[in-house]
C-alpha cells in the first residue's frame, strides 16, 4: 500500500503548482499578489500562550491571504516563532483560535500541519544528514511498490520538483554534504512536495549569497502565482520591503499593525518594532587599535576546503572584519585558528608567542574564544539551563576539593545575565526558551568568563532583530575598548562597514586583500570576494 499525505486541491481561481509556467511570473517586489482580495487562507486571531514566568503571545493575530507574501517582524522574544510553533502544531494556545481554509483547527504536531498543506522551514534545520536529499524530503511518505519502497519513484518525483523550482541537486546525494544554501532550498522543495497551501519562511535568508536569495524570490513568486500564501520572517529590511505584500508587526507578544508593504518604510518599520527610533544602527566607535596581539602567518588547513596560505595581523583593541561570499572559507578560518580543524602549515603567535592551537581546548588555554555560526547545532546545550550555558567553558574556575561551587557559577551566572543584559525569568530557564538575541548574548558571557584576549565571532548577529543587534555591536566596541582582539565573520556587509576597523577579504580560501573600514565599499569587496573564483 502507498502512503501519501492527502492531495489538497488549489483554491478556486489558483493552479496546480506542475502547471505554472515561466511566462506566468511577474516581477515580484512590493505591491499585492494576484490573489489579494478579503479571503484568508489563515487566520489566528486572540491566541495567549505562556510559560513559566513569561506571556510570549497576548491577543497576538495574523491573517494571510492566498496567493501573497505576508511578512513577520519583531525584535526576538517578540513572539514571532512562538505564534508560528502554535500554527504548526508544536505548542497549543492557551486561548485564540486558528482557522484555516475557514475551517478552524488546531494540529496535533508538524506532521499533521504538513499533511493539511501548513509547512515552516525552519532557520535551523532538522534533516537527517547521513541519509540521502530525496529520502529527507519524503520521510515517512516513502512510496512503495509492492510493499517495498520504491527508490525510482522517490528519485522521479524529487526530480520532478526540483525541476520545476530550478533546483540543480542531484536527488541522491547524502544532505550533509550539500551547503546550507543548497539544504534549505530542499526544505522549500519538500514543503512543495506536500503541496503546501500555506508556507512559512523563518530567515530563509540568513545563509544565503545575493544570487542564492535572487533564486528564492524567483522561487517565491512562483509559488504566490499558485496561490500559495507565504508568511516570511526576517530581519533584513530591504528584503522585506522587495519581497512582501503585507507586514505584520509584533512587539512583547502583541500584535502592533499590519500594513501594506508599499506604504512602509525602513524607519517606520523599525519604530514599530522597538516602540522608539532606532536613528543610528551603529554605535559610535571608542576603541583605538594599539600595538599587534596576533599573527597568522601562511595558515593552511590540513584538511581540504579550507584555508590556504593566509595571513594577516591583528591588534589589540581592533575590530577585524572577515568579509567574503558563501564558500570563500571564512569559518575554517576561523576554525583553523581556534584548533577544531588542524593546520599543516603556518603559524599562530600571539604577544610574540608562537601557538599551536591543537584544540579547542589548548586554545581556550591560550587565551582564544570563539562564537560559532550555528548557535543551535553548536553554540548552544539546549536542553540545559542558563546556568549550564554560561559557565561550562570555565569550570576549572568552581572546582573546590573535587567539587563545583554552586555559588560560584550562581554568581558567574547572575553576571552574565546582568552584564548581557539577557531576558529570562530566572538562572534555572532552559536557554532553548530564549530568543534567538538572548542565547547570543549568554553565549558570548560565557566567554567572556574565560578572560581571552582574542575573540573570533561568526556570524554574531545572524537571525537577530536590530534592537539586539545595536547592543550587541555596542558589547562588541565596548570589548575592544577594553584592549580585546577581535575578528568578526560577517555575510552583511553594512555590518562589517558600520563597526570593523579594518575588513579582510576572503576568496576561494585564499585572502584576496584587506581595505581599511573608511575606504571599504560594498563594490569594493565584492570585487575582491570574486579574485580567485
């Protein structure tokens, strides 16, 4: 027997998805989709939901229309991803209704929500990396063919998706060897494989190249021509304005407006966000590079793709910008200095000291910290406390006569929340509870218990909404001022151009230059990002 989800027929006036053709795209942007008229394909209106010590939604509401982009905003901890886990079935309302295609409901978990045409692409990934793209995308639907599961008809219709999406993967591949571009474009195909009447997109974005994000909204309009209404969380303010019909705002759980994205701008979106005007994104720089902390000299990895012959000084006191295009080898840079990825050649000398750095652990030793791209999979212990979270890099500092001082990591902790400024109920709350912002903010606390000198960051404020961006660019000046090395890996380059000192730029591994931050522009680094490819 086949096991298929339900087929859910198109709306009246849409098409089915295999029809549309390329002549049927318009230009996108913003003005309203096709479909925009007073029908919902969703409404959520009244819902409460809360947690110990914390009301994450109060009288939130959205309602999506078909065939449109409807964009979510709001700072982290505004709601957002609590209001889409209770759509999809993760969390239950405490009160509020859901209803879609008029019919009100209340799915049971993701598989149920998928199987009535509600999918979410999560900004952090769940596939099962060992196994192949086309099995990622019909787990627990595998067609079978006498009882047995058909690997051909798994590979025709995976095809048969990504052909029509324009997705050049080949459906056999194992999914951990593909880029994270390339894997979130699998999960869109996925969602399309249900025939998903409903789409949401949490930072679909946050990974991707300026091509690989011109691949999406081609992907996008696609979709909202077949009348797919799409809900787009992001913080990027010029995607939101190019892609999106509608704009939702929440801000401490409630909904603040709604409003057409042709009638919104920057600065008003950011004022509706944070309730004030956030005039400079920036902060004022107070740090003065001083004399050289660091140099890496002819770096390359020992294993391939990585970095090769690299090197470059760092000062105390400096911010350092890594700039560069997906795959220019930005993280195994940084990896490679930190000790998780071994070296063949080169060196690492730091105060006149040469350094091996064989771990990560010799390199916490050394006065290193690093903050790594992917909170979830590797920054973060989430089924554990803040408490956890903040203090395990620095537990040789509570250990007295062969036990752990619990007043020492209380303290530790309590001075992580109240120098980070993190917003939690209390020390015992599991930092999964946290927003996004807020487990950025322990994470960098609990390095700096460790007193290093040079801290590498990664994507520091990837998927952060810009109040918490502005105090964690602020956290990072107020570091240097205080004599700290640091280098930040960033794929926004107004963020490099608006706190670094000096930006590196990286290309096909190799560095291709480095510009002084007030002689840096946007066309300036891509013409070096692009040197070696």
């Amino acid at each position: 027997m086949t096991i298929y989800p339900p087929v859910i027929p198109a709306k009246a006036g849409t098409h089915a998805f295999a029809g549309v053709t390329e002549g049927s795209i318009n230009s996108g942007g913003c003005g309203f989709g096709a479909f925009m008229d007073d029908t919902y394909v969703l409404e959520m209106t009244g819902l409460d939901k809360s947690f110990p010590g914390v009301k994450a939604l109060d009288q939130a509401r959205l309602r999506l229309r078909p065939g449109t982009v409807h964009a979510l905003m709001g700072e982290n901890g505004a709601g957002k991803s609590t209001l889409m886990k209770c759509l999809f079935g993760i969390y239950r309302q405490d009160a509020g209704e859901i209803v879609v295609d008029g019919r009100k409901t209340n799915f049971s978990g993701p598989k149920d929500a998928m199987e009535h045409g509600v999918a979410m692409v999560h900004q952090e990934l769940n596939q099962v990396l060992k196994r192949s793209v086309m099995e990622n995308i019909w787990l627990g639907r595998f067609p079978k063919r006498y009882g047995l599961v058909s690997h051909r008809a798994m590979r025709e219709k995976t095809q048969a998706v990504f052909d029509e999406l324009g997705i050049h993967v080949d459906p056999r591949t194992v999914i951990g060897k593909l880029s994270v571009s390339q894997r979130q474009m699998v999960e869109i195909a996925k969602a399309v494989s249900y025939n998903a009447k409903i789409l949401v997109l949490d930072e679909p974005t946050s990974s991707l190249t300026n091509e690989e994000v011109e691949h999406l909204f081609q992907i996008m309009t696609k979709l909202r021509n077949n009348g797919v209404g799409m809900i787009y969380i992001s913080h990027k303010m010029e995607e939101i304005l190019k892609i999106s019909d509608e704009v939702t705002i929440m801000r401490d759980g409630q909904w603040i407006a709604t409003e057409a994205a042709a009638d919104l701008t920057t600065e008003k979106i950011i004022k509706m966000m944070v309730g004030r005007d956030l005039t400079n994104r920036f902060p004022p720089k107070i740090n003065t590079p001083g004399e050289v902390l660091l140099e890496v000299k002819n770096l390359t990895g020992r294993y391939q793709p990585t970095c090769r012959d690299v090197s470059f000084e760092l000062r105390r006191g400096e911010i350092l910008g890594v700039a560069g295009l997906v795959g220019s080898r930005r993280t195994e840079l940084l990896e490679t200095i930190f000790g998780i990825a071994r070296h063949d050649q080169g060196e690492i000398i730091k105060n006149g000291q040469r350094l091996r750095n064989r771990s990560a652990a010799e390199a916490i030793k050394n006065g290193f910290a690093m903050l790594t791209e992917e909170r979830r999979a590797t920054g973060i212990f989430p089924g554990l406390d803040i408490t956890f979270n903040s203090v395990i890099a620095h537990l040789k500092a509570y250990r007295r006569w062969g036990l752990l001082s619990g007043r020492g990591m209380a303290k530790d902790t309590q001075w992580v929340i109240d120098s980070m400024r993190v917003k939690t109920p209390s020390r015992a709350t599991f930092i999964r509870n946290l927003s996004g912002g807020n487990q950025q903010k322990v994470i960098i606390g609990r390095w700096l218990l460790t007193e290093p000198e040079v801290l590498l960051l990664d994507e520091p404020t990837r998927g952060i909404d810009v109040g918490a961006k502005a105090e964690i660019y602020q956290l990072i000046i107020d570091l240097a001022a205080r004599g700290k090395g640091i280098v930040i890996v960033s794929s926004e380059m107004p963020e490099l151009l608006g706190i670094c000192d000096r930006i590196l730029v990286m290309s096909n591994g190799r560095l291709a230059g480095a510009l002084d931050s007030g002689q840096a522009d946007q066309e300036k680094i891509m013409r070096l990002a692009a040197k070696y490819i």
